[in-house]
C-alpha cells in the first residue's frame, strides 16, 4: 500500500464525509482526500488528480455509484472503488459487484472500513501485476532476438517465448513437463548446474553451451542469467543467444583484439610524446628563465653592495619584469596544452573555435568553423571528449593529409549532436583506416561518450570524420 493514499469520497452528506475520514484516521490510516457531492464535482477530481481510492455514496440525487465506477472503469481502473452507502439492497450489491466494484459496506459497520481499502487497493495492484505478467508472456519476449526462459530453482520452466518453441523444436505442451536439464547433454549438465549455482549465488551469470534440440541437433549459445523473486520464491530469468555465425568469426575477434591492444599502445605512446614536449617545453623554456631570473637577482645584490647607479638597477628590473611576463606566458600555455581553460570558462563551442584559430597559427592550415548562433550546453565528458577528438583529427591533418583547408560543422539538434570535419588533403584508402591508430582511438573515445565515428576518404579527394553522439530530448529527462 503506498505510504498515502488519496480518497475521493463521493458523498453529498458533509457529515457522513467527516465520520469517514475521522474514522480512518484513528485507524491509522495515512491518507489525503477530497470531497464529491454531485456529478461535476466528481468528474472535475477524477480529471485533475489521481487517486487509489473511490468511497462512492449510492444515494447522490440524480447521480448512482454504477455512473460513476463506469466513469472509473473507462479512464483509470486502477483506481478501487468501494460502495459506501446507508441502505442497499441484496439484488444491487450483487449488482455493483458484478459490474466490477471492489466491495460495499453498510455506514452501520464503518469499522470495516479500512480493511476493506486495504485488500481493494492489494486486489487492485495484484491485477496490474498479472496483467504485467501476460504481458511479458506476450508480445514483449516474442519479439526478443534470441530465446527466452524463466525457471525457478527446481528447474521448471514458467515461462518461455516463441523462439524458445523454434529451436528447440518441443511444443508448449512437451516444454511444461520438461526440466532445464533435458535441453543439454548429459557430459554438460554438470557444467549447466554449476552455472545455474552461481547465478542463484551471485545473482547474475554468463554462459556459452550447447542446446540440445528435439530431433538431437547441437547449437552453441550464449546465456545470461539473472534472479528474479516470483511467487514467493527465487527464479533464474534469461536470455540466450545463437553464436554458431560467432564462432566461424573468431579470427575477427582475435583480429579486434589486437586491434584494441594496438588502439592502447598508442595511446599510452600519444600520453607519453604529451608527457615528453611539455617536460621539454618547462625545462627548455621556463627553466631557463627561472635561470635567468637567478643570474638577474645576483647581478642587482653585487650592484647594490657596490653601491651602483639606481637607474642600472631599475633598467634590469624593467628587464626582469618583462621576463616574468613571458614566463607567465609559458606557464600559461603548458596549462593550456593540458587543459584549455576555455573549455571550463567559455564552453565547447569557444574551445572548437579557439582550437581551430590556434592550429591555423601554428600549422598554416585554414580552419572554417560553422557553429550553432545560440548558446548551446553539454555534458562535462560529453564536451571534453569531443575536444579532444576534434584536436586529434587537426593533429592527424597535420600529420598526413598535406591539407590546406579545414571546414568543420556543429551542429545540435534535441536528439543529436553532430561534429563533422573536412580537409581537402591526401586522402586514403579505405583498407588503411584499420592501421591508422588515431582513427581507432577516435571511435574509442567516441564510444566511451555514447557516439559513434563514420570516416570517409579517397586518395586525393580528402577526408571527411564525422562524430554523432546521442542526445536525450530535455523534455524527455523530467
């Protein structure tokens, strides 16, 4: 029962209306509730709230308690309905009953009151859940791309979908008096009931074996298995997938496999070429400044204990001061190339921009960047994750394609968000996108963000990466 229910009395004596809920609440009953005392009235509650309860008086002045639990029954039967009325005769509660009322009680035996509420909401909730139940009998798992099953610890089967019945090869019929075991082989069913252990034990399990179907074919399949609590007991709940077309693809996986340790070596090699130019970058740069701001302070003591002109030494100041500023400067860039600051100050939008104005400097290379007029906001990894791609496509421009233009495009839709970036260099063929290392480490990073990366490129005719992530509609997340 929920922690409080909402009542809509339908009662036209305000007096009856108080004795009721007075009555419920010395109960001990939580509850909030409203007043009905005519049609309109009742029809206005029943459109603008939601309520678990009806306590309908049958005694309305041109208005019976069978008007409005059809009213119920056609727009919210969730909703119990109770007949509480002062008189009512054998043939009508009969009546109400049968039209689908959860129960009646005479204002003369009040005190069953609450107990009645509380089995008509439990009977109400017990029918959602088997409605919920033929359901996922239903439509729901028959249109699942594998086979599902649901057994308890006993090893009956209780529920199974259509695809279940096709590879298997047994009938409805033949699968109620089977157990899990008779679709395996013997050698494998110990292996089958360790499994089936330790999802028991540890709630969720992984497994590949064999099926055995009606007329003695093997199918290799992959299981998952969860528990379940159902009818008072734990339950195994899954689904398996036919991997026969998997298992003539292993040299793909091995294939992958390596693909993926290729895609970590170089991005351990990218972190460490980082790693390697900014230690370069402080040692070379701002060490030696720091050195010279050291040599500058020795000078100014040794003038000053000679007692040298105050305009020599304010001259070396100014000179220092100026060093300072490149070494801010300095400071300033390595902070950048580890994280640039707009990103956080100014948001993706200025950082794409920013990034685009700082490779053409350094490269040569034009950038055109077409961007939303509005201001647009995104996920904190959303956004770092498309800069960084987007720094990794300009760096491989750099690299390879020999470009002298780049066009790049966001674009943000309530779905969709959409990075696309254009060069009109080298371009290469389609079989060298498996061995180019940035590229894989782009689709890495765009998976990690839940986007994808489509590449597109033909010797001589340039590349063409395009990164579309997935969005959540704003409205869809309240």
């Amino acid at each position: 029962m929920p922690a409080e229910l909402k009542l809509l009395l339908l009662e036209d004596n305000p007096h009856d209306a108080i004795f009721i809920q007075r009555l419920l609440q010395r109960s001990g009953m939580v509850f909030s509730s409203s007043v009905a005392s005519d049609e309109k009235e009742f029809l206005a509650a029943i459109a603008d709230n939601r309520y678990d309860v009806v306590l309908a008086d049958n005694a309305l002045p041109q208005y019976s308690s069978l008007e409005a639990l059809k009213i119920i029954q056609d727009n919210n039967p969730d909703i119990a309905f109770i007949l509480v009325t002062g008189t009512v005769s054998e043939e009508f509660a009969v009546k109400i009953m049968q039209q689908g009322a959860d129960d009646y009680i005479l204002k003369t035996n009040l005190t069953r009151l609450p107990a009645a509420i509380s089995k008509a909401i439990e009977k109400k909730r017990m029918r959602k859940e088997n409605e919920m139940e033929k359901q996922l009998s239903g439509s729901i798992i028959n249109s699942l791309p594998g086979v599902f099953y649901f057994y308890n610890g006993r090893g009956n089967i209780l529920r199974w979908n259509k695809n279940f019945e096709t590879v298997s090869g047994y009938t409805p019929d033949e699968i109620k008096k089977m157990k899990v075991k008779d679709f395996f082989e013997k050698n494998k069913q110990a292996y089958k009931n360790r499994w089936i252990k330790k999802v028991f034990a540890e709630g969720y399990a992984e497994a590949e074996v064999e099926v055995l179907t009606k007329n003695g074919k093997k199918i290799p399949y992959y299981f998952t298995g969860s528990t379940i609590y159902f009818n008072e007991e734990t339950c195994l709940i899954g689904i398996g997938m036919d991997i026969s077309a998997g298992k003539k693809s292993e040299e793909a996986l091995i294939q992958l496999n390596k693909e993926l340790r290729s895609i970590s070596a170089h991005l351990e090699e990218i972190r460490e070429e980082e790693q390697a130019r900014i230690a370069r970058e402080i040692h070379d740069q701002l060490g030696q400044q720091l050195t010279g701001f050291k040599m500058d302070i020795a000078w100014i003591k040794k003038r000053m204990r000679d007692h040298a002109e105050p305009g020599v030494i304010t001259e070396k100041l100014d000179e220092m001061s100026r060093s300072v500023d490149e070494a801010v400067k300095t400071v300033r860039k390595v902070a950048a190339d580890l994280r640039p600051g707009i990103l956080d100050d100014f948001g993706l939008v200025e950082a794409l921009d920013w990034q685009g104005e700082d490779f053409t400097k350094r490269s040569g290379v034009i950038v055109h960047f077409n961007h939303p007029e509005e201001e647009c906001r995104f996920d904190n990894s959303v956004a770092i994750g498309l800069f960084r791609i987007y720094q990794e496509i300009l760096t491989n421009v750099a690299r390879h394609a020999n470009a002298k233009t780049v066009t790049s495009a966001l674009t943000v839709t309530p779905k969709q968000i959409l990075l696309m970036v254009k060069d009109d260099g080298n371009g290469f063929k389609n079989k060298q996108k498996k061995k180019t290392m940035g590229l894989l480490g782009m689709k890495e990073r765009a998976h990690a963000i839940g986007g994808t990366v489509s590449i597109h490129s033909k010797p001589g005719k340039g590349t063409e990466v395009t990164i579309a992530i997935s969005r959540q509609d704003p409205a869809e997340k309240k």
